[in-house]
C-alpha cells in the first residue's frame, strides 16, 4: 500500500467513534452498538484487523441500517486488501448515509482506494470525482 493510501485509510478509519448513531435505535441498543464501536477500534487499533470486523458485524446484527458500522467494515476489509468487499461494503454505507454528505465523502474515498487496489483507474477516477463532487 503506497503511503498517501495508508494516510488517506487512516483518516476513512477515524470516522469510528466521531459519527452519531441512529436517534430511532432504543436507549440499551445505542449503548450496545456504542461499547461494540469502541471495542472494534480498540482491536484495529492493536492490529487485530479480524477481531474488528467481527465485532463490528455484531454490531451490525443490532442496527444494520447504520451506514457508520458498514463504512468502518469496508475501511477495515481495504486495510485487509480486500478491494471487492471494502467497495462493496462503502457502497452499501452509501445507501443508508443519504443525509450525511461527509460520510458519503468518505465513502467515496474509500471506493477510489479500493478501486486504486484493484488496479481499476476508470473506476478510481469516478469515485474520486464523486468525493470531490459531494465535498464542493
């Protein structure tokens, strides 16, 4: 991974902590998703990339339509080197973040990475221009 990815992966894996959870979840399943989160950054952050991504599809289980858990998923699968899945699971988050232009940002980011991994410059060169496009 060349070093402006690894830059660019840190700053899509800090949005972990940093973003809302849904106000319609009840009060117990926002402290779980919460403590879930927390426990998923504490993994990455000891490089148990595996760990994470469990603990975040738990998560998941909780509150699937919770565009955050999918993009911090698909940022671990690209730090994994897993281009398929990481686009995938950033398109996805994508799809549940329509009010959140900033998540949709980083969504893009993310799918340009992956892109970029697959060795696809038409697909990285669109998803950048989308990132761009939504961040104007």
């Amino acid at each position: 991974m060349q070093l402006w990815q690894r830059h660019t992966l840190g700053l899509v894996l800090g949005v972990l902590l940093c973003l809302p959870l849904s106000t319609v979840m009840a009060e117990d399943s926002k402290a779980a998703v919460m403590t879930l989160l927390s426990e998923a950054k504490t993994f990455f952050d000891e490089g148990e990339s595996e760990q994470a991504a469990a603990i975040l599809e738990r998560a998941l289980r909780i509150d699937p339509r919770n565009p955050v858990l999918w993009h911090n998923l698909a940022g671990i699968r690209l730090q994994q080197e897993d281009w398929v899945r990481a686009a995938s699971l950033a398109a996805k988050s994508n799809s549940l973040a329509v009010e959140n232009k900033w998540l949709r940002v980083r969504n893009w980011v993310l799918i340009a990475l992956a892109c970029d991994g697959m060795g696809d410059m038409d697909c990285t060169m669109e998803a950048r221009n989308r990132a761009r496009a939504l961040a104007n």
